[in-house]
C-alpha cells in the first residue's frame, strides 16, 4: 500500500514581501547615492567659479545632513579629501584678482576624464575674475547697423576717464572727422599719433578690419566689439541713407532697387569690393578675402569666420541691441550706467517703397552670401553666450530693459524737470548711480559733435 505524502506549498507571500523589502532598500540608496554625487558636483562647481567656498566645509555640512543615514552611506563623502576632489590645484588659494590660463589648462588636463564632476565657467565668469575693467576696445563700426547708438556707449565710457581715442586727422579723404578710412585698414597715414607719454585705448570710429593693423596700434590686451545687422534690414537701411547712384541713377522706372536685385552685376561699380555699398558690405567692413567677393566659397567664408571669431571677444546684433550691450557689460567687467543708451541717427521719414515687388528678400538673400554668413555665425554665437550664463542673465537683461525705458522717458524731460537726477539704486549687477543733465546730453549727442569735444580735449584743436 502507498502512502502519499502531503502536498508541500511555497509560502510565497512572505517571499515576496521580502523581495518588496529588499527593492524598496536599493531603491532608497540609490537616491540617496545620487543625492550625494549632484551635491559633490555642486560644491566642485562652486569650488570653480568662487574662489571663497571651501570644499571641506562644504563636506562637513554634507556630513551633518546625512548623520542619520547608514554608516556605509556616511562614507560616500565622509572619506573624501580636498587634495581627492582637487588633486591638481588648491581653490582656497587661488588669487581672487587674476585667472592663470595655464594652470587652468593643466587642471583641465590633469582631469579630463572627470568631465561630469568639474563644471566649466562661462566666458564672462572668467573674465569678471579679474575685478578690473576692460578700458582698451577696439570697436568695428559697421556702416547702417545701429553702430552709431553702439559707438555712444564707447564714447562716453572714454570720455568719463579720459581715456585715448584713434582719429583721423580733422581734414581727411572721408571727408568727415569721424571717419578713419571707408577704403582700408589703419595706417600710420590716416591716424593721428596719441598724445606724448600717452597710447591708444579705444578705437571706434569707422575703419575696415584687419587684425594685424588693429595689433599694431591698439594695446595687446584690446578686446575686439564688432556688430552686425539682418542683411536685408541693412540693405534697406543704405538704399535710404546713401541712395548709391548706380542704382538710382543707372535704373530708371519705379522700383531701381528692385530691378537691380535681378542683375547684380550689371550695375555693380568695377573694381575693388570696397566701391560698392550693396555686395556684402558687412563682409567688406569685416575684411573677408577679396576673391570671395567675386567668387563665392562656403567653405572659405566658414574658414575666415572661424578666424575672426577667434579675434572677436564678442559681436552686437543690432536686433537684439539690449540683449548684446548686457553681455558686452558682462564681459568687460563694465557697470550698468556704462551701457545705457538712447536710440541716434535712425532714419526719419523712411522710404522703402523701392523694395514692395515680392521676392526681393529672397534675391538679396542669393545674392549677399557672406553677409548672411556672418549674421548667422554670430547670431548662434551670442545666444550661445547667453545661455551659458543661465537665469542670471534674463533677470539682469528684463531690469535692463525697465531702467533703460525709464532713463529714455527721464532724458526726454524739458531741463527744468531733469533738475533733480534720476536715482538708480545699486543691484546685483551694477552700483548706485544718478542720470542728470549731463548724462542725457552724453546720451544724445551727435558722433560727430561728441568726437569733436574729444578731439579738442585731446590735442588741443579742433582742425589737427
């Protein structure tokens, strides 16, 4: 006779709330291991960009928060030294006024394969390193791309430390004392000499570019400010403002500009690029390779704008003004009041009705290649900048915007009501300040005015 033996059964509720503890622990670990890690890379981004925060204090902190955690999770930071995080440099040490370039180039090298621990400073953190402003500025004054109101801020930023400014001499070729040369670089023979015991620290007075020319007469710790402007709104903006003969005289009918977008080069003037207003003249003003006026070349005008992005600390757009002057203040170290602006020699009583036929963008954009090149190159370059400053930047770009509305409305005041100065209170991105009389005429005054009052202070005449 068999006898069965009695079904056996897994007791499988009390398995698996077993499991459903163990996943519940690993779960909890997990989270607080990737607590920790994004607190260390927190404190090794503040190590970076503040000289003044302690690592191992910050450690010490980190360990009086996770004292009622498990032992081995206490040794995650609790065994990590300063010379561990940083083993190639001392953070408390660092001198606050300067950055040395070449231990940070070791120390990025020293930790290359820790790229996901050590956080990288924006460009104008490194440079606001130094506490110092930036005085020497050579500015690349573009013809019709809102250079004049750009041009303003660098003039009174000299004149207020009566700084040395490049001139032509009173009496030149242009035919105006504001310009330098609508044909070349600088020369020993379109520039006058600075003033004995004195050199050179702004330029900004229209001139073409070239960075070995820009070398030899301005300081070597310059800072190239360029600016730029949407092709076709510029295209439009010279049709207005200078009215070239070989379009308006030439092309009969109409709509000259217009007809002249179909054919280029049957009304181009012969010769040099630099003869003509309409063939990319941005491009011209920036010094791109003549041949590539006459053929054009993607890859070299890549190449070439690679080069000048190099030389260029940083390029206004003209449509996005206020955006581009609260960067430039960022990374030249500059106050608020220093980029303050009033809009100067915008047209009036504009006259596009040369442009209305459809498709006249679309032929432009065909046929100004390089223009549209740079536009776009440091188009995605300052917003490149932008972002990497992160929320910081829009808070001080929207309180821009409000007190540069309000200086407007206040310089357009009669004098009597601007008796009593506008009183700006000191922000996180600026000191305190006052806008009076003085600082609205400043604001307002005419290039060549305002070069004129330079050129007196300078060297003593107005006609030298």
């Amino acid at each position: 006779m068999v006898v069965k033996s009695p079904e056996m059964r897994i007791p499988w509720k009390p398995i698996k709330m077993y499991c459903f503890r163990i996943l519940f622990c690993v779960f909890g670990v997990a989270l607080l291991v990737i607590h920790l890690l994004s607190s260390i890379r927190y404190s090794s981004y503040r190590a970076v960009v503040d000289p003044s925060f302690n690592v191992i204090e910050a450690i010490g902190e980190l360990n009086k928060n996770i004292a009622a955690k498990p032992d081995h999770d206490k040794t995650i930071v609790a065994n990590m030294k300063d010379d561990e995080a940083f083993p190639n440099e001392s953070f408390q040490n660092r001198n606050d006024d300067m950055i040395d370039d070449n231990k940070v180039q070791e120390f990025t090298r020293n930790n290359k394969g820790n790229a996901d621990t050590y956080a990288t400073t924006t460009t104008a953190e490194k440079i606001e390193a130094s506490k110092e402003e930036v005085q020497h500025i050579a500015f690349l004054k573009v013809h019709k791309a809102a250079s004049s109101t750009a041009q303003n801020i660098f003039l009174r930023f000299g004149w207020k430390r009566n700084l040395t400014f490049v001139l032509s001499p009173a009496k030149n070729p242009a035919g105006y004392p504001n310009i330098i040369s609508l044909r070349e670089s600088l020369t020993n023979s379109n520039i006058l000499r600075p003033p004995p015991g004195k050199h050179y620290d702004i330029l900004c007075n229209h001139v073409f570019y070239n960075y070995n020319a820009f070398r030899q007469f301005m300081p070597k710790d310059t800072k190239f400010i360029g600016i730029v402007r949407e092709p076709f709104e510029l295209y439009k903006s010279i049709l207005n403002y200078f009215k070239p003969r070989y379009i308006f005289k030439m092309i009969q009918g109409p709509h000259p500009a217009s007809q002249f977008l179909r054919d280029p080069a049957k009304y181009e003037p012969k010769g040099k690029s630099s003869n003509s207003w309409t063939r990319s003249r941005m491009a011209i003003e920036y010094g791109f390779p003549e041949e590539l006026f006459k053929k054009y070349d993607k890859a070299a005008s890549e190449k070439y704008l690679e080069k000048i992005g190099h030389e260029f600390t940083m390029v206004i757009i003209a449509e996005y003004f206020e955006d581009s002057v609260v960067m430039m203040r960022r990374l030249l170290r500059w106050q608020t009041k220093d980029i303050l602006f009033v809009n100067l020699n915008v047209a009036r009583h504009k006259d596009e009705s040369e442009l209305t036929k459809a498709y006249d963008r679309d032929f432009y954009r065909n046929y100004a290649k390089l223009d549209y090149d740079i536009y776009n190159f440091f188009y995605r370059r300052l917003r490149e900048q932008i972002r990497e400053e992160g929320q910081d930047f829009d808070d001080e770009l929207l309180a821009f915007k409000e007190l540069r509305k309000r200086v407007q409305e206040f310089c357009a005041l009669p004098a009597a009501e601007k008796a009593q100065p506008l009183e700006i209170p000191k922000t996180s991105w600026g000191e305190q300040f006052a806008i009076g009389i003085e600082e609205c005429k400043d604001m307002t005054s005419g290039e060549i005015s305002f070069i004129t009052r330079i050129r007196v202070r300078q060297y003593g005449s107005r006609d030298i």
